[in-house]
C-alpha cells in the first residue's frame, strides 16, 4: 500500500506519515507492555525463583520458609536434597537400622508439622476451606484421602509422584498405630517429610500484571482501614504538595526570571548565584526544611520549591532573553515607552515559550514528590509506596507508582493540547479531538465557534 | 553588455530640472550633520560612519545604496533613534533626535510584526500607545489596512500571511502614527522577483497620496533608481558619503521606464560607483579544470 510520496520508515530528517506515527505510537506503550507480559506469563522465559507450594523444615536449621515464599532455582534444589537425604535417614531410623531419636515429644511435635505442610497446598487448591483454622482431624482425614484415593485423582496432579509416596508411606504408618494404639497423635516413630515443591516464578518485584491491575483496583476501591487515609486521599495530599510547590516557586521565579531576562542588572545581580544554588542538591536540606517549616506539609512544599525554583528562573530568563530584540525596536520606534515595553511586548511575546517551560518545570516538580513526602512525617502515597515496598508488597506498589505516571502524563499531554487553544497566533494545530470537545461545548452553550484553523494563506498582492 | 551611447547621468529635461528646483524649496525635514559612529567590539574600534553629512526636503524620497558592511543599517538605525552617534547630530524639522519616537516610523527587512497580534491589533499598537480610544484607533487602523489592500486580512495572525503581505502590515502600522518621516531598511529585500515589482508600485502609490518623506536603503540598484528623488552613495571602510544622485527618471513612475537611456545611465553610473571597473579585472581562477578539453560550455 506504498504510494509514490511514501519516503518508507527511516527518511532521515523527515516527518513520517501520519498512519506510521500513530503504529509507533501505539508500539511504543505495546512494547514494555507486551515484554512485562511475556515474562510474567511464559514459563520457559525467565522465571530466576521458585515459588513454594510445600515447604519443610530442616533439621537443626532456624531459617523456615513457608509456603508462597520465593527461592532462587539454585537453591531451591539444594533444599530439596536436604530434605531427600533426611528422608533416607528417616526411612532407616523407621526400620530400626538407625538410631531413633530419644527425645519423643519432639518427634511428635515434628510429625504435627509435617501433617501441616499440607495445609497451604490444600487450601490453594480448594481441598480444605480456606481462611479457617483447620482441625488436625481434618488434616489428617486428607491424608487418609490422598493416601487411599478414594477418586481424588485431581488431588494428585497437583502432588509430585515423590510426595504421594510419603504420603502413602507416612499413612500407612499412622494407620498401623492408630490400629495398634486407636489414637493418631501419639505416633513417636519419626515420619518422612514432605519434600518442597514449588511453581517457576519471577522475583517477588516483577508482580505479573493481573496481579498489578487486581491489587491497584483493590487499593483504590477498599475502604479506609481505622485511622489509615484512603488511596484518593493520599493521591490528593500528594498532588497538592506537586502542585503548591509548583506554584509557589512560579509565583517568584517567573517574574524574576523575566526580570532577569529583560534587564541585563538583575540577571547579573541573581543569575552567577542562582546559576550555583541549583547544584546543591534539593534533598540535602531536608533536615533543614523540616527545622525552619517544622509543621507537616510546609517542609514537603519547601522542598518542591527548591528543587524547582532555581532552574525556573533561569530557564524563564534564557526564554525571555531569545525574544527577537528587533520587536523591542520596533514597539520603540512606533512610540512605546521602555517601561511599557515589559506589559505590551515581553510577557506577550514569550507566554507560548513561557506555557511550555511551565510544563516542563511541573514535571519536573514530580520527581521531587517522593523525597519531598519522606522527609519529616511520611506521608501520601510515598508512604504507602514505602511501606508495602518494605513488606515486598511490590504489587501493591506498582500501581501507585503507575498513578503518579499517569497523572503527569496527562497533565502534560493536556497542557500541550491546550496550548493551540490558548496561542492560536502560534498557527499550532488544535487536534482534532479537541476540536470536536469545543464544538461540542459551543453547542450546548449555544455559542458561535471560534477556533481558528491556521492555514498559510497566499492572497494576491 | 555592448556598449550603448547612454546620455550624462546628470543631464536632467526641464520637467525633472523644475522637479528637483521645487524640492529644494520645500522645507528640510531631516538634517544629518557631521554624523560619525564607531563601534567598540573586540578587535577594536570599528568605524561604521565617518562625516556623514545630507538633508532630505519634505516629500522627498532618498534612497541609500552601498556595497555591504558600508553602515546603511547603522546610518538608519541613527535616524531612527535606536543608535546613539559617536559625534554629530541628527535634527528632525530642526531639533535632535534623543532616541526613539513615533515621529519616525521604521519598517524592518525582517518583518518584525507582533506575531501575538492580529493584523488589526498591529496596526493599532502605536495608535493606542498614543492615547486613542480603543474604538478611535480600530477606525483608524482599518482605513489604512484598507490603503494596503489588507481588509480581508484583518483579524488575521501574521503567521498566516505571506512575506509581502507582512510587509504591507508593517508598513501601514509605521503610517498609522503619521510618522513625518519612513525610514525603512531594506524592506523588499526577502521578497521574490514578482511580490517586490508589486510593492514598489504600492509604495509609490502611497507615498503620491500622503504627505511622507522616505528613506529608503537597498541594495538594488533598479530598485533606488526607480523609487527615488535622489540616491545616497556610501562607500565601505569607513562608512562615507560618495556621492548624492539626482536621479533624472521623470515622475510618475512605471515599470516601462526600467529601459529609458536616463534611467539605464543612472543606474550604470552607480554600478561604477559600488563596484569600480578596476576591481572587475580579471584574475585567473585558482581552481582546476576538470572537464575535458574541447567541452568548452562557452
Ligand atoms: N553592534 C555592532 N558592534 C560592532 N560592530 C558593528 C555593530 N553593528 C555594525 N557593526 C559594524 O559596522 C559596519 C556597518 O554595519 P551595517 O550593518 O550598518 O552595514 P550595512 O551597510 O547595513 O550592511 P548590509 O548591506 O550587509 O546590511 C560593519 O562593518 C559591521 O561589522
Ligand atoms: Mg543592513
């Protein structure tokens, strides 16, 4: 479907068609997304860990995993031989070739937990209730089950062909005592143990995205836990901060900036120390900050303020100073006076180049956020991110982060529709969908529609 | 060129001769006297102007040529008060310039219009600087966006006008303050062949109907030769006055007289003066032949 005027992908220097950037576009979001979802949905990709379904415990070792937790491949198979080779002592000390242990409340104790590591599996798969405290009785009718497979062939799918034998071995040695004793607890004879066994997973930080989306629609959604914010008001605080910053730091840098781009006193008067100020580093005065502001949001919009004014001033300054001098001359020989000069040519020559230095700053204002919301009292979605960061929560975290992305994003990709809106003298298109926003509001109004469509127009001389 | 017999450049017929009798009559609106400018830049003093000395009578139209670098731009910059000389003076009507003002309108090579602003608001910037009535100044702007055959155009950007378009913008926003004098610094010269012919006739046509004096710096030769009473001849390194022109074309002027024997005499008289025959002389090209012999283009 090439036509003549196609100049193919790669024209150096020149635009691509309209159709190519929006498949580009789209391919660029599509990319890292369908990467995140090849790793996290095929098994024979990546999948560093192992995420346990049954676990054990070591002899004479204090570090316990449970069920759920992740293990590097490499040592997940360490720890399944341990536990093979224990069980080989176990089958000896059974048969009396090795030593019993002396100790028999232990044993039993040992053998409790052993039934136990059944839980999580069964309960994952549906065989036990979930969310209940499970009566050993019940643990232990299910081993009986599995042992004798009166139909529970889809219970042995989910078991490896070794762990149905320790369960059909362990069986039946609790069943001859049962016989021999009539009780099931009192087995002292060491049972074998359940040998780990586990699916391959991603590291606990790369949450699959259902996962992500399930957890980032539970945050947003639940009720406030007793004296915890909800997840919209956190988002609230922390926009508020962003943006009080923000424009607090606009409020004195763009007029001093302007100031400094027009008159060649004040930029040397401020520029040499401000141009030094912003390479000290912004989060090294939060200390300070919180001793001078103290009180909870005053050293977190301090802190924004800092890390942005500096550069503020001196980015508004160098955009004032690329005004064409010669339209300065001009309002001068057609009578302005200097002092008129800053209301009726400098702010409105540089307001479009002024309106995206502005939305450059305010994203620049975001990436102050998270330092801003640790120092002195956590708070926001900073510390939300904090500390279900520091519980490996990472699914819960990764849709806040996504949130704070997504929020300067559209911040900014709305800001630049609007600029045709607000500089149509700038001849910068209106999109289309912004267009139809206005039509469709002069509509309901009633009201005449007025965006103008800048053409370059060749009339006759 | 083969050489024609071209009358005296300085011959003038008793129409012309009259003309220019009555011009000096007229009242002298700009007077430049002793006019010197050096400028301080790194290698050292530059001098850009050396004793300029000329006036212009009202209605006059003069134009300023010179090779490039000569000072044109700063000798109108002067004038128009962005400058300040080095020495000399410059009077308007008889008292001196101290800077800028709307009595001296100016249009720039580039066009130098508010972008910000519609043609309209243009036009009206200078009117409302001086104190009109938003109302007043509409009025008044819109008779001379009408003098410049831009009524359509009004509530336009400047964006979506093209280059002599623009041109005819600026120059009806320098009018609109009835400035005594246009000073205007090669203003034609980003425009083609065929947009410029046109805003010559127009830029006559406006000056016949208004009572303005024009001075006018190109780099034309036609173009001085064409618009102007007489012509300013500057010569390079320093900056000085060559000589001053008569120029013996009758008024009105059309486009047919770019061939009358006057106008061609002129005009190959300041050919000499900008470019002296004895710099033309031919030196052998350094450069390689790397075509075969016999394949002469000539
Ligand atoms: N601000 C300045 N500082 C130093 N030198 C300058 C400055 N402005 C102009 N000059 C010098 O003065 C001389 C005259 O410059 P000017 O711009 O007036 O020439 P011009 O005749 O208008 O040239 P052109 O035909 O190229 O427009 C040049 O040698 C230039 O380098
Ligand atoms: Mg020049």
């Amino acid at each position: 479907m090439s036509t003549r005027d196609d100049k193919g992908w790669f024209a150096i220097r020149e635009p691509l068609s309209q159709s190519k950037q929006q498949i580009l576009v789209l391919l660029s979001f599509l990319g890292p997304i369908l990467t995140w979802c090849i790793v996290s949905y095929t098994p024979f990709i990546w999948h560093p860990d192992i995420r346990l379904d049954i676990s054990a415990q070591r002899q004479g070792v204090s570090t316990v995993f449970t069920a759920g937790d992740h293990l590097t491949k490499s040592y997940y198979q360490e720890f399944e031989q341990f536990i093979r080779d224990e069980n080989v002592l176990i089958l000896e000390q059974q048969s009396g070739k090795a030593e019993a242990p002396k100790n028999l409340s232990k044993v039993r104790r040992d053998n409790i937990k052993i039934l136990r590591q059944l839980t999580p599996i069964a309960t994952k798969q549906g065989w036990l209730p979930k969310d209940e405290k499970i009566p050993d009785e019940d643990l232990i009718a299910l081993w009986e089950a599995i042992a004798t497979k009166p139909g529970g062939f889809e219970k042995l799918n989910a078991l490896t062909d070794e762990n149905i034998t320790v369960i059909e071995n362990n069986w039946n040695l609790l069943n001859r005592h049962y016989q021999e004793t009539g009780s099931l607890k009192m087995v002292s004879v060491p049972l074998q143990k359940l040998v780990p066994q586990g699916v391959p997973v991603n590291p606990v930080y790369l949450p699959a995205p259902h996962e992500v989306l399930q957890k980032g629609w539970y945050e947003f959604t639940k009720k406030p836990e007793n004296d915890k914010p909800s997840m919209w008001s956190r988002l609230r605080h922390s926009v508020r901060i962003v943006f009080t910053g923000f424009l607090l730091s606009c409020l004195v840098g763009v007029p001093l900036g302007i100031l400094c781009g027009t008159y060649d006193f004040f930029s040397k008067l401020f520029e040499p120390f401000i141009d030094f100020f912003r390479y000290l580093p912004a989060p090294s005065f939060s200390t300070l900050l919180v001793a001078i502001f103290l009180a909870h949001d005053a050293p977190k919009i301090a802190l924004v303020f800092v890390g942005t004014f500096f550069q503020l001033v001196l980015v508004v300054s160098k955009t004032t100073t690329l005004l064409d001098k010669s339209l300065l001359e001009a309002a001068l020989t057609l009578g302005a006076k200097p002092k008129s000069l800053m209301t009726r040519v400098i702010v409105p020559g540089i307001l479009p180049n002024l309106y995206n230095d502005l939305r450059i700053l305010l994203g620049w204002s975001w990436t102050w956020l998270v330092i801003a919301e640790l120092i002195g009292v956590k708070s926001g979605l900073t510390e939300f991110i904090e500390t279900q960061g520091r519980w490996r929560n990472f699914d819960s975290v990764f849709p806040v982060i996504f949130t704070i992305g997504f929020i300067g994003f559209f911040t900014d990709q709305i800001l630049a529709q609007l600029r045709g809106l607000f500089f149509p003298w700038t001849g910068e298109k209106v999109s289309f969908i912004l267009r139809k926003w206005i039509d469709f509001y002069h509509w309901l109004t009633g009201g005449r529609v007025n965006v103008t469509n800048n053409q370059h127009l060749q009339g006759s001389q | 060129m083969t050489s024609i017999d071209l009358p005296d450049y300085k011959r003038q017929s008793s129409d012309v001769a009259s003309r220019f009798e009555e011009l000096k009559n007229r009242p002298v609106k700009l007077e430049v006297k002793n006019l010197q400018k050096i400028f301080q830049s790194k290698q050292g003093p530059v001098q850009a102007l050396k004793d300029i000395n000329f006036k212009t009578h009202r209605r006059e139209f003069l134009s300023v040529i010179g090779p490039s670098g000569c000072g044109k731009s700063t000798l109108i910059r002067i004038l128009a008060g962005l400058e300040i000389p080095t020495s000399g003076d410059v009077l308007l009507e008889g008292t001196a310039v101290k800077g800028p003002g709307p009595d001296r309108g100016m249009v720039f090579q580039g066009y130098t219009l508010f972008p910000w602003l519609t043609v309209k608001k243009n036009v009206m910037f200078g009117l409302t600087i001086a104190g009109n009535s938003e109302t007043k100044a509409e009025s008044e702007a819109m008779q001379w966006i009408e003098l410049v055959g831009l009524k359509k155009f009004a509530d336009s950007y400047p964006s979506q006008l093209s280059g002599g378009m623009k041109q005819r913008v600026a120059i009806a926003r320098a009018l609109a303050n009835q400035p005594r004098v246009l000073l205007m610094d090669e203003p034609f010269g980003a425009l083609d062949a065929q947009t410029r012919a046109h805003m010559q006739s127009y830029l006559l046509e406006i000056w016949r109907n208004i009572d303005i004096t024009i001075i006018f710096i190109t780099h034309d030769l036609d173009e001085a030769v064409y618009l102007s009473d007489r012509v300013l001849v500057l010569k390079a390194n320093p900056g000085e006055v060559q000589e001053m022109i008569e120029v013996p074309v009758a008024r009105p002027r059309d486009p047919d007289q770019f061939l009358e024997p006057e106008f061609l005499a002129t005009k190959r008289h300041l050919e000499h003066l900008i470019h002296p025959p004895s710099k033309q002389q031919k030196s052998p090209m350094p450069i390689t032949r790397m075509t075969e012999v016999g394949d002469n283009v000539e």
